[in-house]
C-alpha cells in the first residue's frame, strides 16, 4: 500500500510538470503532406484506412522528420503555430503507432506488457523524438495541450484511433484557419449521435466531458460549454449520464 501510494503521488507531481519539449530557432514545418495523406486515407466521417497509411508510410515518415527536427520555439513561433502543430503531432504519431502495429482490434491492446500503476499506459511509450528528446503522446496531451492553450475544443481535434474518439478530422490543421476548424470539430462531435446524444432535458454525453470536465466548466457549467455548439437548446438543469466508450479501432 504505501509503494502504491508512493507512485500515486509521484505520479501527481509529474502530471503537473511543465513540458521542456521545443527547440530554439526553429521554424514551423508546413503540414501540407499530413493533409494530402488525411484526405486521401480518412473519410467525412473520420474512417481510417490504416493500411493505405502503411501504403503511404514514405510520405508519413517524411511529415513525422519535419515535425521530429522542427519543434517549437515558444519564444518565436505564435500560439496559433503551436497549436497547430501540436495537434497534428500528436494526430500523427498516433497513426504511426497503430500502422506499426497494425493489425490491431484496439490502440489499449499496445499497453506495456510489465504496468507500474497509472504510468505505463500506452500514451506513456516515449515512441518518437521532438526536437532531438525523447517524446510520448501523454506529454502532448496533458503537459503541453492542456496545460498551455487553455483551449477545451483540442479535445475534439486530437483522436486517440478510436471509435469514440472525436473522428479524425481529415485534413490537417493550419495556424490561420485553426480556430474556424476548432469550431467545426467542436460542433460536428458535439452534434454526433454516435457520440452525443442531446436532448432538452438529458444528456447521454462522451466521457471526455467527465473526465476532462475542468477543463470546460471554468467559464460556466457543463451544459452552459455544450449549449455553445449544440443545435439543440438544453436545459440547465437536464439529467447527465455518460456513454460507455468504445475503444475499437476507428477503421
């Protein structure tokens, strides 16, 4: 018990790191090839055919070693620069790990084997290099997303290749379209009824809306955040529950 509460606590102090990702004098790479490859790979509706990824893994590659060897420079680069970029990094190494492991039924079958408790998930496995560090999709998420844009609808735009994912949008983002795209991933899950469904007086909402609930109700509650995209007027005290989430791979 008392290892078990050690890690806990360690890994509370971690989690509230900040991110040492980045790099001086850099400049942002253009994200045309990760668009090409997501319009021609991932349908309206977010269906990923991996295996025309893996047909397409030179040109994949070739976007990943732009992204590897041009991080942000926090001091040079605008925010909306950032943002973009961290989106489609972390959109894109995600498609990296299933295509080097496909076939796969799930991203949650790639777990480390040997687990230390609420560390070594898959999202843990540093996989790939920002900058010249070693990186993992967690630090993106949590140490770099989260934390630094203080933006909710990156939690509609990043896909964990799931099926109750926000889709994967299929075109890249772009630092001056980003928040036009921000509102269109917003509205379209929000709106979804494989994902959401809405109504007056109940809501059967996504768990990411629980488990991220913080990070949408610093302005309001959770409804008041939902009512900003939904196409149907909720009531501000209508029932909550919450989806079960489907991990199956979004293909």
């Amino acid at each position: 018990m008392k290892i078990l509460i050690h890690l806990l606590f360690i890994f509370s102090f971690l989690s509230c790191q900040a991110s040492d990702l980045g790099q001086k004098d850099s400049t942002p790479p253009s994200h045309l090839i990760f668009d090409e490859l997501l319009k021609k790979h991932v349908s309206k509706e977010g269906v990923v055919n991996y295996k025309g990824f893996i047909e397409d893994k030179e040109k994949l590659d070739e976007y990943l070693d732009l992204l590897s060897n041009n991080a942000p420079d926090k001091q040079k680069w605008t925010k909306n620069e950032q943002l973009a970029y961290w989106i489609n990094a972390y959109n894109a190494f995600t498609v990296k790990l299933i295509i080097d492991n496909y076939p796969v039924a799930s991203i949650q079958d790639l777990h480390p084997k040997i687990k230390i408790p609420l560390v070594n998930t898959v999202w843990h496995i540093k996989f790939f290099k920002i900058g010249g560090d070693d990186a993992n999709l967690d630090e993106i998420e949590h140490k770099i997303l989260r934390k630094e844009f203080d933006e909710p609808r990156i939690h509609f735009a990043i896909n964990c290749a799931s099926f109750s994912c926000p889709p994967l949008l299929n075109e890249a983002f772009f630092p001056n379209r980003i928040n036009s795209q921000l509102d269109k991933v917003a509205k379209g899950f929000i709106n979804d009824p494989k994902r959401n469904r809405i109504s007056k007086d109940q809501l059967e909402i996504s768990k990411i809306f629980s488990w991220f609930q913080g990070d949408f109700t610093k302005n309001g509650s959770l409804i008041d955040y939902i009512n900003q995209y939904s196409t149907v007027k909720i009531n501000p005290k209508a029932k909550v529950s919450y989806l079960e989430y489907n991990w199956s791979l979004n293909e």
